[in-house]
C-alpha cells in the first residue's frame, strides 16, 4: 500500500501542523552577530555577511539515513540498503542510486552524518530540532521561525517573513506551541493545503477595501468600549494578522510572488509536478520576494515497512519518496545557484531522527534517535564536505557527534542572530534564545 500521510504515532499531517511542530529552524536577518564580531576579531571567522533568507525542506516521520545519505554497502545484508550507492561530486563520498541529481548537486551541500539525540516520538524529536530545546512543560519555547517573524516585525516587509508550505491547519490555530511564549501573530503564514494554489489573495466578492477599513475602525472602537488596551494580546494578534492580510491582498508584488504561473513550464518540469516539487518552487519563489524564512514539509518518511517498495519509485515514475526528494532538492539548490541567490539562502534538510540499522521483519526501519543526518547548502556555507560520521553499521556517531543544540546555533549564527538573544515571556521574564550549544565550525570553512 502507498506510503500514508498519517505517521506511527496517528498524527495526521492536519495535527502534526496543529502542534507546532512545524516552526522550523527558520531564521531571520539581524544586526552583526555578536559571535562572529568575536571570532572576526581574533580571525577566526570569515566577514562573509549572513544569510538573508532560509529555506528548510523537513521529512516528516523521520528519513532513514542508511537509505539516502549515509550508505553503508559493506554491512551485513539485515542493515545495509536494499539500494546501490552511488559516487558524488565530491570525492569518496556517496549517496543512495536514487539520489543521482543530487550527487551532482553537492558540491554546494555540507552533509552533517553525525546528528544524534535520545528523542524517538515523532512530536518530541520535532520540537528538539526544530526549536534547539528539549521539550519541557515548564515552557513553550518559540519556534525559531517565529522568532524570524518576530525579529522581522518591524521590517515593513509586505510577504510574510515566515511561511509553511503547505499550511494545513497552521493558520488559524490557537495552540500557542507554534509561536510559544511569543504572541499568536508570529505564528507562520498558512498558504493551504496546496501550494500551487494558495486562497485568500483577493478580497471576497462584494468587499472593499473601503469596507474592510470601516469594520476595522469598528473593532478598534468596540476595543475601546471594552476597555481593552493596544497591548491586549487578543488586541495584538488580530491587528497583526489584519495588517498582514491587507498587505497581501492590496500588492499585486506579494500575491504575484505566490503564483507559479509566471514560471518557464522548463522550470517547473525541473522541480517536478509533485506536491514538493511545487512546494519547493514556491518556497524559492517567496525568498526571491523577500520573505525571510519558508518551510516546506514533505510527509510520509515514516517507514516502518517496505522500503524497498515505498521509497523508490517502484509503481510508477514520482511514485517514491526518494526520486521525488531528488528531484525537488536538486532542482531548488540549482535554481539558487543560477539566480544567484544561494550565498544568501540558507538551504536545510532533515527530519526529526534517522530509521533503525537493521531492517525490521515487515521490511522497514524503526525510529532511532542515535543517528541521522542534516544537509546545509547556501547561505555562507562552505559546500563540498562530509561532516562526521557514523560507525559501520550506522548505529552512532564515531566522529564529529553533533546535537540539536550545535545545529540551531549554527543555523541562528548563519543567520546572523546571537544565540544568545534574551526574549521576554509575557510574564516578564527573560529567556535566552538558547541554553545550549556550540557552533559548527566546519561549516565556515
């Protein structure tokens, strides 16, 4: 049976949405990274400026490492891949036969083989990667895309600065895990279940703009009748959400940025016609525009069976998880390149953990927190190297372990914000940005 959207543990791709598992290591622009002024001045660091803009592809249910990026051919028949490996652009390095236009691609990309936690749900090991911290009930801490949001807040950007491609059940939903302590309205942009049609760029049929004033005039009295104050965050967040959808619907710039309809039909062929492929392409689409960081999710990596099956395209051309990953990825990190946009793009891909070493009874891989891998390209990063490496059978980190604290600091650092940033819990009280962590420095060069 085809892969299914619905991961192990039961939750949709609709709930995984709703937890806010999905406010990813987007990052924003800053002032200098304290940091860097720090490494520069004793020249240990390069003046390349930071990041713009990033861009994060996350696997959801978790991408089996032996499988794509770290093959290990030599091990014994129960762990190795049913698949081939295949060489690289960079030199005694490779990859999974079914990640050919990918090979090509990476003398762009820094493979980290070394990522490694103790987190194997699919809801807890998200929220590690995707926000630096362990999960802890005693605080909810902001995803970092929302602390681009919040960061870019005073930009006067009219594209949202953080987008979730595609945004089932993101827009809308009251559960504060996506933004955290922060306020609702740096939650990301909901562009709906399709990407290459995103609703609610026009106004409905019947309202004006002068219309949508005069309703807002009215909520702003009635705020006042009620007593409540410009800082209510009620107050807050619908403003925000009612300024960022008149800014979208009143500029023919930002809603021409959603629209893949002036793209070469050779373009959109390059990237695949597949819902990734169209993600992909509207995610590069958006950077170009000004948005500071989009996330584009592609689901069904929870492969508990199968993976000979499931994952190459073994029914029909597109019907596999890897060749359309190829696809997308390999398009996307070129189409930067040929733009010209990839030193300012920082491009990222992971899931929350590896798959087992040894292939299940069904066929597939279990979850295995202990090992997995990240991909970086663009963005100032120094391309055409392996990071770390795991031992002959893919089990744990030999070399080079890297954490998910390591890899959001680094992300934060390319990006140009100080992990050390303090932000503020409605309460008052301060809260780094980051506890933990170290950067990467090989991935400076």
């Amino acid at each position: 049976m085809p892969s299914s959207p619905e991961r192990c543990d039961g939750v949709t791709r609709r709930e995984f949405l709703r937890l806010g598992s999905l406010a990813p290591l987007g990052l924003g622009c800053a002032d200098l990274l304290r940091l860097q002024a720090q490494a520069i001045e004793t020249g240990t660091a390069p003046t390349r400026k930071p990041a713009r803009s990033c861009i994060l592809l996350w696997l959801d249910g978790g991408p089996s490492h032996i499988d794509t990026f770290d093959p290990k051919p030599d091990a014994p028949i129960e762990v190795r891949s049913p698949f081939q490996s295949i060489p690289t652009s960079i030199s005694g390095v490779h990859l999974s036969e079914h990640l050919a236009r990918t090979a090509k691609q990476m003398r762009h990309v820094a493979l980290i083989r070394s990522l490694t936690h103790e987190l194997g749900n699919h809801d807890t090991g998200s929220r590690f990667l995707l926000t630096g911290h362990r999960p802890s009930p005693a605080l909810d801490h902001p995803s970092l895309g929302s602390v681009v949001a919040w960061h870019a807040r005073q930009s006067g950007q009219i594209l949202p600065p953080y987008i979730a491609i595609p945004g089932d059940g993101v827009g809308g939903q009251s559960n504060a895990a996506r933004a955290g302590y922060l306020p609702g309205a740096f939650n990301a942009f909901n562009t709906g279940t399709n990407p290459g049609r995103v609703p609610d760029l026009q106004l409905p049929d019947g309202i004006s703009f002068e219309r949508s004033d005069r309703r807002r005039d009215m909520l702003a009295r009635l705020d006042r009748f009620a007593g409540l104050p410009e800082t209510d965050p009620l107050v807050r967040n619908r403003d925000a959400f009612h300024d960022q959808a008149y800014r979208l619907i009143a500029s023919n710039e930002a809603r021409n940025a959603f629209s893949l309809d002036a793209e070469k039909p050779t373009t959109r062929e390059a990237y695949g016609n597949g819902r990734l492929g169209t993600g992909c392409l509207l995610a590069r689409r958006l950077v170009e525009a000004g948005s500071r960081f989009v996330t584009v999710v592609d689901h069904g990596w929870d492969t508990h069976q199968q993976i000979a099956r499931e994952l190459p395209d073994s029914r029909f051309p597109g019907s596999g998880k890897i060749p359309s990953l190829d696809r997308a990825y390999a398009a996307l990190l070129d189409d930067l390149h040929q733009r010209g946009l990839l030193e300012s793009t920082l491009v990222v891909l992971m899931g929350e953990f590896g798959r087992t070493p040894k292939l299940n009874a069904l066929g597939g891989r279990d979850h295995w927190p202990r090992a997995g891998f990240v991909a970086l390209a663009g963005g100032g990063v120094r391309g055409g190297q392996v990071i770390g490496a795991t031992n002959p059978f893919g089990e744990s980190p030999i070399d080079r372990a890297v954490s998910p604290q390591d890899l959001a600091f680094s992300i934060l650092s390319l990006l140009g914000i100080d992990p050390a940033t303090e932000l503020s819990t409605p309460s008052g009280r301060p809260v780094r940005l980051l506890n933990e962590g170290a950067l990467i420095r090989e991935l400076l060069g």
